[in-house]
C-alpha cells in the first residue's frame, strides 16, 4: 500500500459539502487501487477568521508543507468582504501561494461533450475546446513592491501597484508552460502586453529565447487584448497558453466561462517541490451553501489534478475522471448544469452516483 | 454655415481607403446640414516613421491641437513591428494620447439586429447587447513610473511597470462615466482588482464616493477576472463599464468581440477641452491593403462619434448612424461581414451605397 497524506482545507460556503463527496470517491479509489490517504483537516478561509483571526492561520500552512498534496475547496462570502484586507480570506489564499511557493497555475478549460450547450456560445465554436492555461501564480503585479496608497507631491493620494518580473521567474514558469505543451498539443501561446510594457519585453525575450530548448513546441505570441478577443472569436485555436498573474486571472477565467459550466473544472498550482494545493475554479456560492444543491464535480475532478499532478498516480486520476464523465452519460446533472431530459440531482446524490460508476 | 477644422490621420494598411469613403460621406453630410468641414491630412504610424523617422511627428500632434476634432484611421503593420520600441506605431498613438491629454476612451460594443449572427455567442445571448466601455487613457501601468529593465540586486534582470492613479485622475474618468451612463440606461459598472491591488483599491474607495453626486445612476462593481467571465456568460447585464486602461484594453476588446463584427465598431477619446480622436476599433489589416475589400463603416461611424461627441452635431451624427443603418438593410455587405444571400460589395462601393442613402 502506497500512502499519502493530504491536507484538506474545506474553507467557506459549499466548500465543506464537496470536500465531503470528494474525500468518498478517494477513499473509494484509494481501496481498489490499493493506495491510502491520511486527511489532515485544516482551517483557511472564513472559517480560520471565524475561528482565528487569520484567513492562513500558521498551523494550517505548517500542516499543508508536511503533506504530500493539498485539496482546498472554497474560501470566502459576503460575511467576510467588508473586513479590513490582511483579514480577508483571498488574503489567505495569496498567503498560502506565497507560502508554498505555488508558482505554476495550470488551468483547464475544457468543454465535455456532454455540456456542450451549456455554454453561451455557439455548438460549432466551443464543441472541442481544450485548453491549457498556465498561470505565473507568485510573482507579477500581484506581490510586487512597491505597493501601497501614497501621499504624491501634489498631497492628492496616488494608488500603486507593480508588475515586475525577474528573469528566473520568466524562466522557471515558461519551463513549466512548454513541458505542459509537450504533453498536449505541442502549441503555446504566450500572452503578454509587450507593445507598451517594459515587463511584458522581458517576459516575451526570455520565453522567445527559452523555445531552442523545446524545438517540438511551435510558439506563438499575442497581446492580452487580442488573446481576450481571439478566445471570443474561435477557441479552438488556442492548446496551452502561458501568461503572468493578472492576465492569467482574467483570461483564465474568460477561458472557463467559455465552457458555460465553471462547476465542472479544476485545477492546480504547482510549486519547485513540496506540496502543490489542487481546487475548482468555481467559488463557494454562500448562497446556496448546505442546501445540498452544490456540484461537486469540479471539486472531484481536482482530486483528478491531484492524483496526476501532485502525486504521480495517472491511472487513479483517469478512474475518477472516466467515473465523472459515466455519470454525465447517465444523465445526472446537479442545477448549475442542469438541462432538459436530463435526470437532476443534489451534492450527496451526484457523489454517490460517482462512488458507483466507480 | 458652420465650420469645422478636422484632421485627418489615415496611418496605414486599410486606412487610406476607409478614410477616403468617410470624407465624402462627411463632405455629403455638411452640404445637407450647411456645415463645412476644412480637412487637414497628417502623417501617423508607419507611414509617419517612413517619411520623418517618427511615429507622431511634432508637425502632425500641432495640427491636431489646432483643430477641432481629429479623424484617425488605422495605423501599424509588420513592417515596423521590429523596430525599437520608441519608432513603432504603438508608440505614436500613446503619444498622441498623451499630448492631447485625451483620458476618456468611448468604446461602444453594439450588437446591430442585422449582424447578429456574426457573433460566435448564441443569438439569444447576444440580441440587443448595448455596451459602453468607459476606458481611462492616460494613466495607469500604460504611464506610470517606474518602468523599465533593470538590475536587480541578485545580478538579474527584472522586468518593471507601475499601474498607479492619482485620486484626480480617478474622478475625472469617473464623472465622465457616470455622465455616460446618465445619458444611457443609468447603469454603471466600476471594474478594478480591488482585492488584490491597492491602486484598485484606491478606484473602488472614490467611484463609490463619486456615486453620491449621481443618485440617478445605479453604481455596482465587479473584480476584472468576473466581469470577463460575465461578458462572455451574460453581457446584456452591462450598460456602462468604467475602468482603468489596461482593463479597459482588455473589456473593451473583449466585449467587441462579442459583436463578431470588429469592422463595425467606432470609438471615441476626449479629453478635457481641446479636441478629440475619433477611431476604429479594429486595426490597420494590412493583409487587405489597397485592395478594395476593407469595411468602411466602423471608420463612418467613428465620424459619427465626432460629430456627436467632438463638434456637437447630433443631428449630422443621427443621419449617419441612419444611413449606416439602411445599407446593412439593403443587404450590402464587405467580406468581414458577408453571410448567405447578402451583396457582396468592396469598400468604395459601400461608400457609394452609404452616399446614396444619405
Ligand atoms: C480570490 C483572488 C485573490 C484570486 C486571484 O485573483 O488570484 C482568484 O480570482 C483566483 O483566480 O484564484
Ligand atoms: C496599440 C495599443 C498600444 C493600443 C492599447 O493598448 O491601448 C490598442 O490595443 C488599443 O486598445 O487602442
């Protein structure tokens, strides 16, 4: 029996609920595939504030280090906005990024041919659509100094925030984009805003001159403006995409919504070594939190990320994945996906009909 | 008769073909309506660098002060894409923005009923979507300092660009979005980062403190990673967007894109006082040069913007959004635009047939 320990952070709103199903189907998995998981369960998010203060409180960034991998589900809700920012819970989760040095986000946006018209673009547009976006996830305008609210010379406030990247963080990020490319289509697009940012020339020298290493990537470039239009337009066209911070956090969430599901989808943020925290792109939805209505699926579906990317078992991960896309077969859709002929279900019951097809 | 000093920037690629239709339509407008329009042509971009070694010679930024509205068509192409930063097209235009002081960029992205099918969005999603993006043009990470390539004290690189704004520079962009949005559905919509960056931060605390000098326009707020995701789920929500300028690059972009007819679409930058730059949105298309196969109309309908926002001529402005309107009736359509049982026509020949609707 190979073993893991994972740290689970539930946070907020449906967060718990799909934490639940999810840690079923790995338990599940993990006796058919004869390996096992040790759940630490850790406090982030709302919750930590409720409980701590802290939206990252130590013990809970001291539990994620000495684990193999991390499943966070959901932070945040309206109880928490109004608070002052280093108590927020995305403060936690920039925390936990930096913590962990989680410096490669790898997004899907993925349509399944199931959910095809859940979409609000046309059938023929996004039927097929695959794509990868690797995200810059430490560096970049959001952890750049200086920072701050300023008194400027004229005694007017001034607002600062800056975009800065070293070489090493170009490099070791591109790395991470062209292996991904590998692995899928052999194409990436690299996003940036070099026609008028001097960080954006550095970003697109370095991975201009990183593509010698990798002579079976073909490499393309674009501008944020015309990536957040070409992904508009035709989709298809795009396979792995690779980007700083901000324009990651815009396109690749643009890129999700294309999909018209965003309760469907994954994802990961990997760091050099240690422990890379896996987690739907959706948010905790406090509005329907404990009624049962959550999907769980993307949150299952990043217990998939975690098993391929974090912990090296590819055939566990294909089980699950093979298992959600059983269900959607069958029929199952929980609200948020649900569509006519189609047979609706909760939370629970979308789990269970997981742990079956299993 | 009245009279109005215009300059002219045709630029590059299409841009000489699209401007020509548009000065006739003017000139046909101005003996209709008794109004006389003194056209003065300057050199910009590519074919500014050409002749002068400069993007915006000082010669052409003069005449533009000097006049009452500035007409630009489309500048860049591959030719000077290799060129130091400080020689490209780009460059030019940034400086014209910056020497006219032009700090509030009208976007409009309107769905025309008779071109909703060229949008990759479904009809039903798409139908009547009337948006206008309020972009800031002066300021932000396109101007603000520090930028540029430096050593960083471990010896590498780093890559620097500051997205800052002062509290004055907020409340003039401001105003002007809460004026846009009063003159429309009075809905208005402030799109920043506020939960990361501190500059965003800054935004959200004044355009919510500006909202007390317009209680007739109803003020939300949206992260730019959610509003991109909103445009592409479910953009008739929006009336008007304001935001920063690279945000607003990206949106405004975006939300063009959704129209699927960039060849449409006109915009419009103001300043304070002192004249405006009326464009199209879309580019310089150089593949389609001097060929007679550009669309003229989002070039038309920028004229109309300049006469609607930069010479006070609703009325000239009225009749050719009209005309605009009867020959996409009539059925003429460019290649960028054509669809099954529609005319085929070239760029001259639209401007023949706007001319006779006139
Ligand atoms: C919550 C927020 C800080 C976060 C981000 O901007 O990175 C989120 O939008 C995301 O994309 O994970
Ligand atoms: C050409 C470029 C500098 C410009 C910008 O980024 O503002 C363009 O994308 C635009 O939106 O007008």
């Amino acid at each position: 029996t190979q073993s893991f320990r994972i740290t689970l952070l539930p946070g907020d709103g449906i967060g718990p609920e799909i934490m639940a199903v999810t840690v079923d189907v790995m338990n599940q998995i993990g006796s058919q595939l004869d390996l096992s998981f040790d759940f630490q369960e850790a406090l982030m998010g709302g919750a930590a504030i409720d409980e701590t203060g802290s939206p990252l409180p130590e013990a809970t960034l001291e539990t994620c280090k000495q684990s193999d991998a991390v499943l966070l589900a959901a932070i945040g809700g309206y109880k928490w906005d109004t608070l002052p920012r280093h108590q927020r819970p995305e403060t936690g989760l920039l925390a936990l990024r930096a913590g962990l040095e989680l410096f490669a986000n790898l997004r899907p946006a993925t349509i399944l041919p199931q959910l095809v018209d859940a979409s609000s673009l046309k059938r023929e547009v996004v039927e097929g659509v695959d794509i990868m976006v690797v995200r810059e996830l430490t560096g970049g305008i959001y952890f750049g100094e200086p920072k701050g609210i300023f008194q400027s010379e004229t005694g007017e406030k001034r607002g600062v925030s800056t975009m800065a990247y070293t070489e090493s963080e170009i490099d070791r990020i591109g790395r991470v984009a062209f292996e991904t490319a590998q692995k899928r289509q052999g194409r990436l697009c690299s996003v940036d805003k070099a026609n008028v940012l001097e960080v954006s020339q550095l970003w697109r020298d370095l991975i201009t001159a990183l593509a010698a290493d990798y002579p079976d990537v073909e490499l393309s470039h674009l501008y944020v403006d015309n990536a957040a239009m070409q992904l508009v337009r035709w989709p298809k066209q795009f396979d792995t995409i690779v980007t700083g911070n901000l324009f990651g956090d815009i396109l690749s969430d643009a890129a999700a919504m294309l999909t018209g599901s965003i309760g469907m989808l994954p994802s990961a943020s990997l760091g050099a070594d240690g422990p890379g925290v896996f987690e739907p792109v959706h948010g905790s939805a406090p509005d329907i939190a404990g009624q049962d209505k959550a999907n769980p699926l993307a949150q299952v579906l990043s217990a998939a990320m975690m098993l391929r990317y974090g912990l090296d078992q590819p055939a566990a991960a294909d089980k699950i994945e093979a298992a959600v896309n059983t269900v959607l077969d069958q029929g199952y859709r929980t609200g948020d996906i649900m569509a006519e002929g189609m047979t609706p279900v909760g939370c629970k019951a979308m789990g269970d009909a997981i742990l079956e097809a299993l």
